[in-house]
C-alpha cells in the first residue's frame, strides 16, 4: 500500500557504526513529537563528512540496523546510501526520496550534526526545502544555534529556555516550505565511538545494543584490534 500524501516519515541518517540503543530511544521519541507514520533509518555508505572515522564496511553497519528494527513494525531501513557506489549527500537522498515516497518528510539529526550543517553540500536549498527535526544532544547547547548563518532570526529568548527546559520544543519556519523543530529528547550517554571503545577493550556493549546486533558483532570479530 502507498503512503498517502498525509503520512509523516522521518528519515534518520548516520554511520550507524554500530547502531545501538540510544538510535532507537531517539527514533521513538522524535516519532511520538510529530505522530510519524514510520521512521526510515538509512545507513551511509561513504559519509563526506566522516572520512576519517574507522567504519565498519557499509554492508555490515546496514545487517545490524536491519537486525535492530526488525521487531519494531514502525521502523525501517533503506539502503540506498550503504549500496551506492559513490559518497551519498543529504540532499541527494531527500530529492531521491521525494520522487518514491509520497507523504511529509522529516530530517532526524542530532543538534551537534546541526550544528555544522553550513559546510554540507547545497546546505541552504536543503534547509528551505526539507523539514529538520532537531534533537538535543547531551553537553551541547540549543543557543548555539543562534550563530548559523543560514537561519533567519530566532524569536528571543526561546533557545535559552529550551536549554533550560522551560520548554520542550521550538517550530522555526524556513522559508515557504520548511519547518525546523529543536526538541529536548531525554538524555542518553551512549555514543558509538563508546561502544566500539569499550569493544576494543575487551568490556561488556550488551546493555548498550539491541541483543541481535551485539551478536552479529560477536559473530562477525567487529570491532576488535586486529
């Protein structure tokens, strides 16, 4: 059955290297604030701005999100940045996903990724076309958002109490199109750098990841010094 033009989706993008519970909590809890249909989790392949990160081949990253969504009716994956053969932009994915998804899309990104997104390709056509959902990140202030050239003028005082939470979320318009949402999300310390840390070091992940990634990471050596 095909989305109707009704249907919220948002799309969660990232590495995912690896995947863990902190990326599902934030998937719930961005799809509760909007009343999304679905959430898209769409691992990348080659991110242009992660290249020096140590990744775990595409394929691998894309089987542990598929193992972690795969009991969750409301979450799903696409692969179409993990098998494309070249680096995958943002904005190349929401135009690609416009023309096959019918229905309202919304950008998950967490507020430190929003924080640097003047140096993504296209930024400026990518924030007035595309609705951001912007969630909070633990140690990194919404008032900083105030210094991104691209936006325009935030109503005063609100990113302040967003950081002091007075308020748990702020809608900003972008132009005719867009919408911005900045929403405070519970707290969660969980990083994948963490997890492949504690991983390298011989500790225990399991309460970290959903129990069929944390398999395949054990059945596939991930993540351990070779």
């Amino acid at each position: 059955m095909s989305d109707s033009p009704l249907t919220r989706i948002g799309l969660l993008g990232g590495t995912f290297n690896p995947v863990h519970n902190c990326h599902l909590s934030i998937a719930g809890q961005a799809q509760r604030a909007l009343a999304l249909d679905r959430v898209i989790f769409i691992p990348s392949g080659a991110p242009p701005h992660k290249s020096g990160e140590s990744l775990a081949p595409a394929h691998h990253r894309l089987s542990m999100v598929q193992r972690a969504v795969a009991d969750l009716p409301d979450f799903t994956v696409s692969d179409m940045e993990a098998n494309a053969p070249e680096t995958s932009y943002t904005i190349d994915t929401v135009r690609t996903l416009r023309e096959t998804v019918q229905g309202e899309l919304w950008f998950i990104i967490g507020l430190d990724a929003f924080l640097e997104i003047a140096e993504w390709k296209s930024a400026e056509a990518l924030l007035t076309s595309t609705n951001f959902l912007v969630l909070s990140r633990p140690h990194v202030p919404f008032f900083r958002v105030a210094s991104l050239p691209l936006l325009p003028p935030l109503p005063s005082g609100q990113l302040d109490r967003l950081d002091a939470g007075e308020q748990p979320r702020l809608d900003l318009p972008i132009g005719l199109q867009a919408t911005i949402t900045f929403l405070r999300t519970d707290p969660c310390e969980i990083s994948s750098s963490a997890v492949r840390e504690r991983i390298r070091n011989g500790e225990d992940v399991a309460g970290w990841l959903p129990p069929p990634v944390h398999s395949y990471i054990i059945q596939h050596n991930l993540y351990v010094p070779r």
